[in-house]
C-alpha cells in the first residue's frame, strides 16, 4: 500500500532541496546589481520621488527590464560562443578597443575615487570621530583585502550580504513611511511629467548603468559557467537579481515620495543627499530608523566598491589579455593573473588621492563623457554581435530583444548628449 504522507514528505523535502540549490547558484546578478547601483542612482531616485511622487515608477520598472535585458545580453554572448565579450569587440574592429583603452583607465580611477568617498561619508556619518577621506582610505584598503586573491565565492559571499543589509534597510524605511497604495498603483501608468523628460531618461537609464553590466560575462565565467547548458541557470540568476533591484529602487522612491514630496523638502543631489536623508528619517522616525538607513547607505556604497574593484580589474585583465592574443581560457585572463591584481592595485591606491586634494577637472570633463557614451556604446554592440552568425541562430536576438535593445539605445543616446551638453555646457 502506498505510504501518501511519506510521498509527501519526501516530494517536500526535494522540493526543498531544489530550492535551496538554485538559491547557492544564483550569485554574479547578485553582484551585478548591487555594484551597478550605487549611491548616485538612489539620490536620483530620491530626487524624482521628491519632485513627482509615484509619477515615475513605471520608470523603474522600464529600468530594470532595460538592464535586464542588456545583461542577459553580455551573458548569454559569452555562453553560446565561448568567448567574452572583449573577443566580441574585437571582431567588430579595431576602433571598440581604441574606446575603451582610455575608458577602462580613467573610469577605473574616477569610479573607485567616488565609491570610497561614498562610503567614507556613510561611515563618517555613523562615526564622526574619523574624517571622511580617512574612512574612503579604510574602505578602499577593505576592498583590496576582499577582492586581490581573486577567490570569487568569498567576493561573491561578501556582495549577497551586503545585498541583504541594502535590501532589508530600504525595505524598512519604505515601510516606516506608509506607502499609499492607490498613487503607487497609478505610477505604473506611463506618463511623462512637464519638464521632466531628463528625469524619465535619468531614472530609467540609470538604474544599475555603467560598465559593470560587462563584468557580468566575466563573473559567470568565473562561477564556472561556460556553456550554453548554463543559460538556464544564468537567467535565472539575472531575473531574480532585477527583481530584487527592482524592489529596492521602489522601495527608495517611495521614501522619496512620502517623506519628501508630501513634504515639500529637498535633499543633496550628491552623496551628501543621503546623510541628508538619514538626518530627516531621524528626525521623524526616531534615531534608530536614521541609522539603519546609514547601515544601508553604507552598504550600497561598500557593495559598489568591492563588486568595482574585482569586477573592472577583471574586465582589464581580460581586455589586455585579448589584445595580447591570448586565450579566452588563459588564466592571465582571468582573476588569477598578474593583471588582475596590478589593476586592482592601481584601483585602490591612486584614487586615493582626489579624497585629500581635490578631483583635477579634465579627470572629470573625461570621465563625465566616457561614462555617458559607454551604455549607448554596449547597447548597440550588443545589438551587432548577436544578430550576427557570431551566435548560433537558435542564441540569437529575437523582436522583443531587438526591440528592447533598440528602445535602450535611443534612451542611452538621448541621456548622452543631455551629460555632454550639461559637460560641455558647466565647463
């Protein structure tokens, strides 16, 4: 006679099991989420929610899926031709590597520069007794520490419980405001506040978007994930990264809209707008809610640095590694090569410096435009490569992507030339 309940129990406990297994795999989206978004894309969540309430979130929305899209781009490239994305570059031409040479460089050194200060600022905001640019120096020697043995499953560890603290603190604060349900339901509308289309293009480009969208080839590679017998697994792992990210970015903007907007009151657009925010949470909820936002500033912005530091330190090495014309499975390629660890050097100790002296202004006219080409820059190439007999057909974009793809383009492209003429403009 059949023994039902211990079918059951046993249907349960696989169940279980399989469950527990998929959540010990997914991880590189993880990282790439919550190094993509930093302080700099919640105070730009705070600000639309401070401006326009709920009118925005179907941005975010159109964000994550834009991202979502881009990076399962860049992963599945990798699965289906063996390759990175750098070989794929290549063999568009020579002027991809001409790009990003001087991209990689100088974004690196701009890029760490502002994670340590972000994070230097949380930690000065949570204790005073050392200076901020003393906490960045501690911070950016924290993450060498992490990151210059290449062991990508203690990095990986690092970033999910950062990810956690970000999550669980967002999450709280979004909670202690009392959304309203209805206005929240009604920002899903697509609707495009008057002079507000750079706000649109801002919220929905800038959720997670910056070069570390590309570090996610690597990180799967890294993972141990090679083959198209993977691609389940690596989207898997993306879509729930996304998801997440989702939920904390409209977590942050219902702060933004309940204790901003229904206020009337106006934050820091740099880093300082979130110790700004921590200071009105303070002074509301009581100091306890202020500090757990701190504890989840801080994360966001020590989850930047980390996932930057291993992240474009591997994206140099593999770049330097292809101009070299090495191997995609050459380990100088990879998190174990003197590359790596020179670039993770040059991560850490130069960008020290801006925190003492000032950020030199032709660093930051290079950098502002850099980062403003390299998204239109990844989205087009994408696009090339897998339309191209570079994938297998049955790998290759279908409408929805092309289409998708297509809508980040124009977005990108739009946001550019926004950043240049402000640039250029500001000079």
């Amino acid at each position: 006679m059949l023994d039902i309940s211990s079918m059951s129990q046993d249907l349960s406990q696989s169940s279980v099991e399989q469950a527990a297994t998929h959540w010990r795999i997914i991880g590189p989206g993880l990282v790439a989420a919550a190094t993509g978004v930093g302080a700099a894309d919640l105070i730009a969540t705070l600000i639309a929610g401070s401006k326009f309430g709920y009118l925005l979130l179907w941005c975010v929305v159109v964000g994550c899926i834009m991202k979502l899209v881009l990076v399962e781009g860049v992963g599945r490239y990798s699965l289906v031709s063996g390759q990175t994305i750098f070989d794929g570059w290549a063999s568009l031409g020579r002027w991809t590597s001409w790009y990003f040479a001087p991209f990689i460089v100088i974004w690196g050194f701009m890029c760490a520069s502002a994670v340590m200060a972000g994070s230097g600022l949380a930690l000065h905001a949570l204790l005073p007794q050392l200076s901020t640019a003393t906490w960045g120096v501690i911070s950016g020697l924290v993450g060498l520490a992490f990151v210059f043995s290449g062991r990508y499953g203690f990095f990986e560890k690092f970033c999910a419980a950062m990810v956690a603290v970000m999550f669980v603190t967002m999450i709280y604060a979004a909670a202690l405001t009392v959304p309203n349900l209805p206005e929240l339901t009604n920002g899903l509308v697509p609707r495009i506040p008057d002079d507000g289309l750079i706000n649109v293009l801002s919220l929905a480009g800038g959720l997670g978007g910056t070069v570390i969208l590309v570090a996610y080839g690597n990180w799967i590679r890294e993972k141990g994930w090679h083959t198209p017998a993977h691609m389940r697994l690596m989207r898997l792992d993306n879509t729930v990264a996304y998801v997440m990210t989702g939920i904390f970015v409209v977590s942050t903007l219902i702060v933004g809209a309940e204790l901003l907007y229904s206020a009337g009151l106006a934050i820091d657009d740099g880093d300082r707008g979130m110790v700004d925010l921590a200071a009105v949470l303070s002074e509301r909820y009581g100091t306890f809610a202020g500090t757990i936002f701190l504890i989840g500033f801080w994360a966001t912005a020590m989850s930047t640095l980390v996932g930057a530091w291993n992240g474009v330190s591997l994206m140099f090495a593999d770049f330097v590694g292809q101009l070299r014309g090495l191997t995609s499975e050459d380990p100088e390629r990879g998190s174990s090569g003197t590359t790596y660890k020179m670039y993770v050097l040059w991560m850490t100790f130069p960008p020290m410096l801006p925190l003492f002296v000032g950020k030199p202004v032709w660093l930051i006219l290079a950098f502002s435009v850099l980062s403003a080409f390299f998204m239109p820059f990844l989205s087009i190439t994408l696009m090339l490569l897998l339309n191209s007999e570079r994938v297998p057909r049955e790998w290759r974009n279908g409408f929805i992507r092309n289409l998708l793809m297509g809508v980040a383009v124009l977005a990108f492209v739009a946001l550019a030339v926004d950043q240049l003429t402000n640039t250029i403009g500001g000079g």
